[in-house]
C-alpha cells in the first residue's frame, strides 16, 4: 500500500465522509475551518457594526486588521501558492471581473489593437473578449486541430507588432491540458503586447512560479482547487507595472483616499489596491481564507505530487476498459483533471452522482474526474466500477 501523508487532511472536509467527492475541478470541498472564519465574520458584525471596516485592539494588542484590508490579507494568503511577492493580488468577485479590470488598463483605439485567442479557452473568456470589439480591438482566435491540445507554436506566430493583449489559459477546462505558456508570453513581451494568464484550474494544484514566468497578469477564482468557495476572484499585477497602468475599471476602493470622497477623475492608490473596484465582498474573502491556509500549509508540490498519482491511476484504468480519454498523457501536459468520453457519458455521469460518485460532464469532452489531496485510492477505483457497471447499462439502454 502507498503511504499517504495528506490524508491526514481529510478530515478537515466533512463532505468526503459522505461521498467519493472527485469534483474539485470545478467546486473544492469546504473546509471544516470555514465555519470558524464565517463566523468570526459575523461576530464582527454583530459586536462591532460598521466600526469592523477598521482594525481593533483587545487590551493594547490589535485583534482584528479590519474589513478594509482583508482583501489585502487574503491576497497576501495566496501570494505564495501563486509564486509572487506579497502586495501584488487584488480580490473580487470573479475571475471575469478581474480581466475586465486588467484589459481597462489597455487602449485598442492605435494600431496595436490586436486581441489574440484559443478556441479551447472557457466560454466566459471568449465572450469578455469579444466586448473590446465594441473599443476598437480586433479579435483573432487560434484553432486547435483537437479538443485536447492548442496549437502552441501558431498562437505564437499570431503574435505581432499589431497585438496588444493575448489572454491564455494555464490549464485547459475541456481537456486538463497544462499549457507550455513560456514562449507565449516571450513573444507577446517581444513586440510589446501583454499577457493575461488564466490560472483558474492551476492553481492550488499545479506548483506556479508566475514571477519567475513573467506574467503582466494573471487571474483565476477560489471555488476549485483552493477550496476557497464562489465570490473570491483574484487579479495578480506584475509588481513593476503596478504604478505604471491605471485602470479605467475602478471603483472608490481603488482611490488614494477613499474615506476622503473626493469627487471628479480618480487618484489612483499608489499600490496594487488602485486596481480594487468598490467595495469588498468581506464573507467570501473569509471563506476562501481557510482553503488557502491548508493549501498553503501542505504545499502544492505534494499536492501535484498525489494528483500525477492518481490521474494516473485513473487513466490506466481507463485505458483498460477502452475508453477514450481526452487528457494529455504525459504527466507534464495534465492538470488534476482526467477527462473520459463514452458512450452516453452525460447520462452516466449523472448515474454516477446518484450513487454518491460527484464527477461532471462537459460536451464535446466528457466526464470529468478531479481527485485532490483528500482522495483516496479506494475512490478512484470506486469510481471506475461504477462506471463499468453503468457503461454497460447504459449501452444496452442505448441500442
């Protein structure tokens, strides 16, 4: 049997004493912990009102930093997951909001108007992105041959002296395809475009070094691998382009002086809070405090360590029973995801959450299985069983 330290983990996650709970990818298992951070959320509002935008002090020692800079906290929290310095990540709602508020920064009324796009990437991407038409900009998507992998060396060729923005998924949401993004965001720097790197199903599951990478941006949310839960977006800045770029995307929170409701064009803040929007949305920042802590405390390379394991325990098994997979192989081309087409598989899938089996489906891809660091082995074959079972069951529904 293959020792197992991380699940020692498990349980700080109720639900998986109730389930084969294999759906990370898309909505992490709560940490117990969130309810002690929740509730000391509500405790501050009910014992200090609106006196808990500031911080507090209990007999001469400060007890409470306040809600104003918890999404500084929290960013600082995840800093180190995301492998950037502190000081560098804003929270908001989501993901889409943060790129909106990262492309604001940019014009597309020159000649460098050039947007430049997967067509593998998340819906909400391609949407976003398609609204800067209306500024100016051109958009031009990069077609993949397959619906595993993209084109990596094409998306560099359409990068030019015309490209302003070329927004790209670390991690691919279809496929779990683990993108070599390096040379794209060499090139992109090359000619003077900037990049908006996607890390909504890295991080928390792949290590990331986006200082060492050089990302101009990078954005993603707290509901899948950090177990952080919705309404916790993130946008992390390249810290010497902090002071540079002003955001036409701002709200009051992004002001040098907030409190002081100066009326008229923004002051920005001089760090990363001028790209804050209005006001934080204080209980979602202390949910996603305790998927972060514990994320943060293992490690993500013992994390990556235990998925490569059994993602490949899956695939193998997959493969011997014959069905398709539309997850890259190699270990350094897959995120924490596997990815199964068969026959029926919608119809399977939801078999499968009936039997206390939490996988999804995704068209035109398949099921979609996401062990984490709170599952086990016995799951995983679990899981298969199951499948094979309904597999067959299916089929003969289906003749």
């Amino acid at each position: 049997m293959v020792s197992d330290p991380l699940l020692a983990w498990r349980a700080e996650f109720p639900i998986v004493e109730t389930c084969a709970y294999l759906v990370s990818h898309s909505l992490g298992a709560m940490p117990r912990s969130v309810r002690t951070e929740l509730n000391q959320f509500a405790d501050e509002w009910d014992r200090r009102g609106v006196r808990a935008w500031q911080a507090s002090e209990r007999d001469g020692v400060q007890a409470s930093s306040g809600w104003w800079e918890i999404g500084r906290e929290t960013g600082n929290l995840l800093a180190p997951i995301l492998g950037v310095a502190p000081n560098t990540i804003t929270m908001h709602q989501n993901a889409t909001v943060a790129q909106w508020i990262a492309v604001s920064c940019l014009s597309f009324t020159s000649a460098r108007n050039k947007i430049v796009l997967q067509d593998l990437d998340f819906p909400t991407n391609h949407y976003l992105f398609e609204g800067c038409r209306k500024r100016g900009a051109e958009i031009v998507y990069v077609k993949s041959d397959d619906r595993i992998r993209a084109p990596i060396d094409r998306i560099v060729d359409a990068i030019e002296d015309r490209t302003a923005l070329v927004p790209i998924s670390l991690v691919l949401f279809r496929s779990a395809c683990l993108q070599d993004v390096a040379p794209i965001i060499e090139k992109a720097h090359r000619v003077g475009a900037r990049v908006i790197l996607d890390c909504y199903q890295a991080a928390g599951t792949i290590p990331l070094d986006l200082a060492g990478l050089g990302a101009d941006f990078a954005v993603g949310g707290s509901v899948k691998w950090l177990c952080g839960g919705p309404g916790a977006g993130y946008l992390y800045v390249r810290p010497d382009l902090i002071t540079e770029l002003m955001p036409a995307n701002v709200g009051w929170a992004g002001h040098a002086a907030p409190f002081a409701f100066e009326t008229g064009a923004i002051r920005y803040a001089s760090g990363v809070e001028r790209f804050q929007s209005g006001t934080p949305n204080v209980p979602s920042l202390y949910s996603a405090r305790a998927g972060y802590k514990i994320v943060g405390q293992i490690g993500v390379p013992a994390i990556r360590e235990k998925s490569l394991r059994l993602t490949r325990r899956l695939m193998d098994a997959a493969a011997q029973h014959g069905w398709t997979l539309n997850t890259p192989d190699a270990d350094a081309e897959r995120g924490g995801s596997v990815v199964i087409d068969m026959p029926n598989g919608a119809a399977v899938a939801q078999a499968l959450i009936a039997r206390d089996v939490i996988v999804d489906h995704r068209p035109d891809a398949g099921i979609r299985i996401a062990p984490h660091f709170y599952s086990t082995d016995a799951e995983i074959d679990r899981a298969i069983a199951v499948m094979d079972e309904l597999s067959t069951t299916k089929g003969r529904e289906g003749a």
